[in-house]
C-alpha cells in the first residue's frame, strides 16, 4: 500500500531486494519535512584522492604479530582490496620505541624490534593490494645512522610503495618522556634534518612527510613553512575525545557535533596551502588511548568514522588512516594467529568507497532544518557515473525525510544503506544488506532504485543510520 503525494509526484521510492517486488514506502507529506538540499553541480570542488582510505598501525604489531600485516594473510588481502587503493601507515608511540635490527644494528633490550623478514612480509603486502606505505622512523632513540640502514632497506623493498617517512611520532609530547620539558618545534626542527639530509644523502628520490603531530598546530604551522621543500605533504592527527578511561563517555559523545574538527582542519589545510603542500590525517580515531569498549567498536563508530572522512574530503584533506589492529578501536581487528575480522569503523571505509571513490566534492546548501537535527550530508561528482549524495544520521530515535534538490533532471536514483539494530551494536551491521564474510569479501546485494524524471526527490534516513545516493 502506498500514496502518491501531489506536491512530490517524482518521488517513488523503490524498494529492490533479489527476487522479491518492489516496495515503495509511504512518505510523511512536505510539511513533515525535515530539510532541503540543494547540489550545487556547477561548481564540483576538489577531487578526492584515489588513495584517501588508510589504515594506522602500531610499530611494534610487526614483531609481535607478524603474520598480520603479511601478503600471506589472505583475509586481510580481501579487506583491503574491497576498499580500493590506499595506504597503510606505520607509526605510533611504538614507532619511537621500536628498534631496527637491520644490517649491524643491535637493539635495546628493553624495546620491541624490526627485522627485515617483518619489512618484507609488509612490502608483500603492500604489492598485493595496492596500498602504499607510510613508515615512522625512531627518533625516541635517535641513531641516525640504523635510520638511514632501515631506510635504505624500506626503499628497496616497498620501491615506489613507500609513500613517504615519517621521523618521530607526536613529537610536540616529546617533553612527556622523550626529552626535556622544554622541548621545542625548534629543538624537533634540529633533529628531523639530522636525519632527513642523512637518509637523503642516501636515497635522493625517497619522500617525506610531517611533523606528525599529535594536535599543536602551532608546530605543523612553523614546520610546513621552515620545510616545505622537504616534505611532500603535512601530517598530523584526530581523536574525537578521550581517554578511553574516562566513565563519562558513550555513544551520544561521538555522535554529538563536534564543534573543534572544522576549525582544526581549516588550520591544517590553511598551514599546507601556505606552504605550497596539501595535508593529511595519518591518525585517527574515536576515543585515544586505544578505544573505549562499548563506544569506539560499536555502529555509533562506524557513522562517526564516515561523518569523519566526509569531513575531512570537505576540508581539502588527503586522507586519512585510523589507527587499529589489536586495539578497540581497530577497523580490522586481529587475532594472536593473524586471522583479521571487519569492525564497524570498515564498515565506514566501505560506505565512504561507494559513495566517494573518483569523485570531486560537491557543495551542499542545507536549508530548513529549523530543529537542529543531527544530520550530515555530502555530495561528489562520479565522471561518467553521476553523482553521489552521502546522508548521515545521527540523531539516535528521529527519522530524516529531507527534499534533494539536484537542479539537473534526475533519471534514475539508487540507494545503498548503512544500518545495523541499535547504535550500541557490535555486530549486525550492514552495508547494502550485506556483511562482510569471514573470508573477507564483500559483495552489496540489496538497493533501493527508482525512476525519478524530475530534478528533485525525497528520501527517508531512519534513525541512526546513513545512506548513499547514487543519482545517475
């Protein structure tokens, strides 16, 4: 049973499942009508890169679990190739705690190691995929000279998968135990071109990036100016909130607006284009300090992650790579023999591919949304293919209906949808009624597609959850 609604007579909304006949939905009249809008078409803005989709791992998850990040590990193979290209960045506070046992090189007792059986199950991988590689060098310890041989032997391993080098991680918290109190940018500044003028001396055509900062922006502002000639691209990281200790955080704190992550990435974008350079988020999450159980490995995560990487898309960003592996907050979770199981925050990285890949920003004028409510929308340009439209809500008991205007005459519509039970869920999640299997392949098998011979419809995004709008 269905209505037809005079004022929006384009709208039939076609639910298409297998085999079974189409559904069409009854839709609230326009006066129910939560918000308007509009794709301004005629002005696509930057394209999103091919590799934007990353993946953020602790250094010492080499040594200490080395069948993880291996070509061998056929379900992470999968995982990776369903996202398309991308990149894999190695790092974290391990990365300066993490020694390299190359060529002569003895290690600390007291810290993890890498060797180079670890480097080339990683460039395996890297080969098998497609997925570049982004790696921080130790400069807690700061032994140049096992910088430049780790370096040296990444390069010819990874060859043009090695992305870039990262020297040091979160340096502007160096002066919590890495060094003095008073450790400054300067101080950092001295010792990064210790170590990139001897590994460049080396491999002249290797790329860099930083400073890899944890938030002060104050550092990625002064570095992006003093060495735009060294790196190809400015770093830094995200976290909503934290730490993972703290009781008072839930779901609704990641599904809340989070009124800093604008400004935060205008700096960032600002500081790079002042440098002549672009930037990337190479960390990211919800909850530092590895995740809070009950919140970062829950649906809440994964509308948060793709709020997150729209976000960053709209603001110039890159890219961006969330941090994980045995840790709550892991996309892909891994186990003591390497198997890998898709989290909710993949489930994130899928939408956005589908909704995202190949495509030029496109701006969205939001419009009569007189009640706040919690809900995000972004729009590209597909080439040949259209454009897609990404709606996101966040409001955990309201229903959206909002009106799309697209000013082109719209054909045809096809939506892929983003759901599971409950924002609190854990498993059950679904893109385009599907899960991703234990092997970990990926195929959508349900959409909704409809006939629409107008330049507008309508479309209802129930209560937590999201949708992507192909508009061919």
């Amino acid at each position: 049973m269905y209505k037809t609604l005079s004022l929006i007579a384009c709208l039939l909304f076609v639910c298409a499942c297998h085999n079974k006949p189409d559904i069409k939905p009854i839709l609230p009249p326009p006066s129910a009508q939560d918000g308007i809008l509009t794709l301004d078409i005629d002005h696509p803005g930057n394209a999103i890169p091919s590799n934007f989709e990353g993946l953020s791992f602790e250094n010492w998850i080499l040594s200490r679990n080395p069948e993880y990040l291996d070509g061998n590990n056929q379900v992470l193979v999968t995982l990776l190739k369903n996202l398309g290209p991308g990149i894999i960045r190695m790092g974290g506070n391990s990365s300066d705690e993490t020694d390299w046992t190359g060529d002569g090189f003895n290690a600390d007792s007291h810290f993890d190691i890498i060797n180079p059986s670890n480097i080339d199950k990683l460039a395996d991988l890297s080969a098998k995929t497609n997925w570049q590689v982004i790696f921080g060098l130790n400069l807690g310890h700061d032994n140049i000279d096992a910088s430049v041989d780790e370096a040296k032997y990444l390069y010819n391993k990874l060859g043009t998968n090695l992305y870039a080098l990262q020297i040091g991680n979160e340096p502007d918290y160096y002066k919590l135990g890495y060094r003095a109190t008073n450790y400054s940018v300067q101080d950092y500044e001295k010792e990064w071109l210790a170590n990139f003028a001897a590994i460049e001396s080396q491999i002249s055509s290797v790329k860099f990036a930083g400073p890899d900062v944890s938030d002060n922006l104050l550092w990625a502002d002064r570095f992006a100016a003093d060495n735009s000639g060294n790196i190809s691209f400015l770093d830094a990281h995200y976290y909503n909130d934290g730490p993972a200790t703290n009781s008072s955080i839930n779901c609704q704190t990641i599904l809340s607006t989070d009124y800093m992550l604008a400004s935060y990435l205008q700096s960032l974008d600002q500081d790079s284009k002042n440098a002549g350079l672009t930037y990337r988020i190479t960390e990211a999450n919800s909850i530092w300090g590895g995740g809070k159980p009950g919140v970062s490995d829950t649906f809440a995560a994964t509308l948060w992650a793709l709020d997150l990487m729209w976000t960053v898309a709209a603001n110039n960003g890159q890219g961006i790579n969330f941090h994980g592996g045995e840790l709550v907050y892991s996309p892909i979770s891994v186990s003591a023999n390497g198997q890998c199981t898709a989290n909710p925050v993949y489930y994130a990285m899928l939408a956005f591919k589908y909704g995202a890949s190949g495509g030029k920003i496109i701006p969205v004028d939001v419009r009569n949304n007189t009640n706040n409510f919690n809900y995000s929308a972004y729009a590209c340009y597909k080439n040949d293919s259209g454009y897609s439209l990404t709606i996101i809500n966040k409001e955990q008991k309201k229903d959206i209906v909002v009106t799309i205007n697209t000013g082109r005459n719209v054909p045809f519509i096809d939506v892929k949808r983003l759901k599971a039970a409950a924002v609190d869920a854990k498993t059950g999640i679904t893109f385009a009624g599907s899960a991703v299997q234990s092997d970990g392949s990926f195929s959508p098998i349900s959409k909704e597609s409809q006939q629409i011979s107008g330049d507008s419809f309508v479309i209802k995004i129930p209560a937590a959850s999201a949708a992507v709008v192909t508009i061919n």
